[in-house]
C-alpha cells in the first residue's frame, strides 16, 4: 500500500521515517515529492494541513488520517474530500497534556501570576489573595478526549467543575449540561471557561460577547480548541471593559499570530503559540499504523471522523 505523508516541513521527515518504522511493510513517500503517474497509486493519506492539490491528484485514496486530534481543516473552502473514512488521532497521551495545559492556565490567573510577572520586573514586593480551588468554578466545553481527561485532572485538583457539550454526558464529579437548553445555566457558574471544542458551523464564533455577558463578573476565558471559536474583538472589547479578567489563549484565526496584533501586548492576555497539546509522534505513528492496515485489509479503522457532525 502506498501512504503520502504531508505535514509541516519541520517534522515532515520525522513522521514519514516513524510510520516507515512502525509498519516497514507500507511505503510512505512525502508530499510533495509525489510524481503526476505516481498519485494515482497511493491509497491513503497521512496529513496535517495537506494543500487541496493534495486530494485532487491522489485521486484513490481509501482512507485519511489526520496528525492529530480536530479535522477542521479537512473542512475548510476549496478541499475536495474524496468519500472515504477519515481517522483522526485519540491519544490518552495528548489528552493529559491538554489537562495540564489547563490546569496551568487556570493557575496562572487563580494564583495571580499574571501580576507576579509584571511585579517581578518593577521590583514590588505586594500580596494578592487568591482564591481556593474548590471555591474556583471552571466549565469545560466540550467533553470529547480533550475535555474529559482536564474535568478529570480539574477534579483531582478539588476545582468545582462543570462540563458542557452536544449529548449528556455523565464524568464522576462533573456537572454536566448538554446542548443549547444546558448552555446559559452553564455559563452562570464558569468563573474560568476552558474551550476544548472541535471547530464546526455550530461552535464558530461561540467565544463571542453573547458568551461573554452570560459569564459571572470577572470570569477567563481559556482557549485550546481552535481560533475561530473566538471573536477576537469581542474578547478585547470585554478585557477593556473589566467584564473578563483575563484570557489564555493557545490557538487563533490566523496562525502565526502577526507581529501587529494587539493580543501580544495585552497585559490580561496570556499567549501561546498552538502548542496545548502536540501531537505524540511515538504513539501517533503506532495508531496510524493500525489504521492503514486495517483499510488494507478491507476493515473499518477506529477514531472514525462523523462528517455530519463535522468532527
Ligand atoms: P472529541 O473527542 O471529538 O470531543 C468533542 C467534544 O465537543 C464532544 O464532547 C462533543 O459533544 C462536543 N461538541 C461538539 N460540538 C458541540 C456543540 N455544537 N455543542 C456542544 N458540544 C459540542 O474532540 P477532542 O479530541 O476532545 O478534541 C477537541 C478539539 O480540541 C479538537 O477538535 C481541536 O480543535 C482541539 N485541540 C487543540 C489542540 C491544541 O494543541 N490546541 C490539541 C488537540 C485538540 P458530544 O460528546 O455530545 O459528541
Ligand atoms: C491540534 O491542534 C490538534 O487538533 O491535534
């Protein structure tokens, strides 16, 4: 079986050289070093923001596999997606990473470490009272691989924790809402909200100041899922205002973050570059592995993508 392998240009090589590893018996060519005759031979892809020429020129393709957790940009203009399974990445090992992503997040303004920075570098020497952990209400949304493994770890950590998401979902320890009916009550109790969504047409934009204005006082806002959950001006507009206390922030509507944009030297604004939760090479090419032998071999992968759902 022939696999294209199409990732950024820094890891490209590590990840074709990995899954050479963790499956000898396929051949993984790298994108775009693929032929015009050679396209029509390969049968799966293994990509993270794959060009659309990608899926135009490998025109058999019989499975997908996403480098990592969201497959929103599979979705995006101009990609036309052949109708086969797409298999994205479901790693215990990026979950946990994610929940320490926010678990620090929220640490950094419970704790005041925003201030302390800023303290530090004018030399004062002043105490801000911070408030306990099971005092603290955080609201998860989305509780999908990403969103339980950080309500788990919030748990452990005695934070009073909600969860949002499309279904009921029932996680020991967690008040859970669902859906539009479970969205303002919610919102009422997310002194800090951690956005772990997949980007689809129903949670574009939800980072929005409707959101905004159904949050307590003085809320956080964190946000790993992707950028365009966030209106950008919204959350500058409500930091100004006093509305939100502060925002962590790991993904955004264009990426890199330009050099002019305003979120760099906003001084309630913690910034980080994508990097919440990376994906784990060791254990991403064994998954992907299993996946490309079991399309070879005529059965359906695990970690299947609902493309009605869009994610
Ligand atoms: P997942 O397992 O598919 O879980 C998605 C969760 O979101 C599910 O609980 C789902 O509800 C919920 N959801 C989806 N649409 C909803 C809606 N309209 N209203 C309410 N809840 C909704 O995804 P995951 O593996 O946890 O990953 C989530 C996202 O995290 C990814 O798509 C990606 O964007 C982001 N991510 C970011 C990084 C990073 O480094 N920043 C790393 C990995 C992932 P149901 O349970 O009812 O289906
Ligand atoms: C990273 O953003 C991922 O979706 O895996």
């Amino acid at each position: 079986m022939q696999v294209v392998v199409s990732a950024p240009a820094e890891v490209s090589e590590r990840w074709r050289d990995g899954l050479a590893q963790a499956a000898p018996e396929l051949d993984f060519v790298l994108w775009p070093e693929v032929a015009d005759g050679d396209a029509e031979a390969i049968e799966a892809a293994v990509v993270w923001n794959a060009p659309p020429e990608l899926y135009a020129r490998c025109r058999h393709l019989k499975c997908i596999c996403v480098l990592g957790a969201g497959t929103d940009q599979l979705f995006a203009p101009g990609i036309e997606l052949p109708e086969v399974p797409i298999v994205r990445i479901v790693d215990p090992v990026m979950a946990l990473r994610m929940a320490s992503y926010v678990l620090a997040a929220i640490l950094h303004f419970q704790r005041d470490f925003h201030d302390y920075v800023r303290q530090q570098r004018e030399r004062v020497w002043r105490k801000h009272r911070s408030r306990d952990s099971h005092r603290v209400r955080v609201g998860v949304m989305g509780l999908g691989a990403m969103g339980r493994a950080s309500a788990k770890l919030l748990v452990t950590n005695g934070y009073d924790v909600a969860g949002w998401s499309r279904s009921p979902r029932r996680l020991p320890g967690v008040e859970g809402f669902a859906g539009e009916d479970g969205w303002p009550p919610f919102l009422a109790r997310c002194d800090y909200l951690a956005c772990l969504l997949p980007l689809t047409a129903e949670t574009r934009g939800l980072l929005g100041v409707e959101t905004f204005a159904r949050l307590p006082e003085g809320a956080v806002v964190i946000n790993a899922g992707r950028g365009a959950h966030l209106v950008e001006a919204d959350l500058l507009a409500a930091l100004d205002a006093g509305r939100l206390r502060g925002a962590v922030l790991d993904v955004f509507e264009t990426e890199p973050l330009p050099p002019e944009h305003p979120f760099w030297d906003h001084p309630r604004i913690l910034l980080t570059p994508h990097v919440a939760s990376i994906t784990n090479l060791e254990t991403g090419v064994v998954q992907i592995a299993a996946a490309l032998r079991t399309v070879r071999d005529g059965g359906v992968p695990v970690n299947l993508v609902d493309r009605a759902r869009g994610y």
